[in-house]
C-alpha cells in the first residue's frame, strides 16, 4: 500500500510539472507573436513612410510636389476606406492645406523644401498647429512642411 501511495505522488507531481510546462511554452508563444506583430508595425510604417520619403529635400521640383500630392490624397482615401493607415496633413506656407489646394498652388518653375518639422508624435486625430508633432505614435508620418525656397516662414 505504501508503494501505490508513493506512485500516486509521484504521478501526481509528474501530471502537474507536466502543466507547467505546458503554460510556460504557451506564454512563450503568445509572446513570440506580440513581438513579430510589433516588428510588421514597424516594417509597415517604413515602407508607408517611404512612399512620402521619397520626395523628401531642400530642392524639390513643383511637379515632385505635385505628385506628394498625389500620393497624400490617394493614401488619405485608403486610409479612410480600410481604416488602416492614419491621414497625412500637409503644411504649406505656414498653414494648413488640402492636397488639392496644394497642388494648385504650386508654381512650376520653383523649388521647394518638404519634409518633416520634427520627430515627436502623438495620436492626436487633427492638426491645428503648423509646428504638430509629425509622427503618428505608431510610426507612420502625420504631417508633411512644404516650404517654397527663398520664404521665411516655416
């Protein structure tokens, strides 16, 4: 009786390490996918990022604005479409514009300077300041400064 009674323990403690380790590996796992999920976030970012990168500098033609125009109004539709990506704001002469309006006032023959005024983001859903902080919290760009070359403002 006392042998029946040790190999009860013994299985017993066999069943529950057994459970432990199972919960171990479980966690692992659910781990494991937060942390590739954030690194697609961030590949995604980059690679939605590009796309406006591209058109990025200090001597930048009207006709490269024209078409960042192009690409901010179009991803702006997706995003409202599939609630996937977050909207991009443009700052033209110091204010806030539609890409549309943008486009139209771009003067052919000119230079401009695009990019981001800084690397601050938030969440915020709207832009009422022209210095907002450029960057969604998720990494995607949130606000895009087009300067025309010889102007003071920002």
């Amino acid at each position: 009786m006392e042998n029946a009674s040790k190999a009860l323990i013994i299985a017993g403690a066999i069943l529950i390490s057994i459970l432990i380790i199972g919960l171990g590996v479980f966690i692992y796992q659910q781990a494991q996918s937060t942390v590739s999920k954030a690194n697609l976030n961030s590949q995604e970012a980059q690679a939605q990022n590009q796309q406006f990168e591209n058109y990025f500098g200090k001597k930048v033609s009207a006709q490269e604005v024209k078409q960042l125009c192009t690409t901010v109004r179009s991803n702006n539709i997706t995003g409202e479409t599939a609630g996937e990506t977050k909207k991009v704001w443009l700052v033209f002469k110091g204010e806030i514009k539609d890409p549309n309006e943008v486009s139209r006032k771009v003067v052919a023959g000119k230079t401009y300077e695009v990019n981001v005024a800084n690397d601050k983001a938030d969440d915020e859903a709207s832009v009422t300041d022209t210095s907002a902080n450029a960057y969604w919290t998720n990494g995607f760009i949130k606000v895009i400064t087009i300067k025309e070359n010889g102007d003071s403002e920002p």
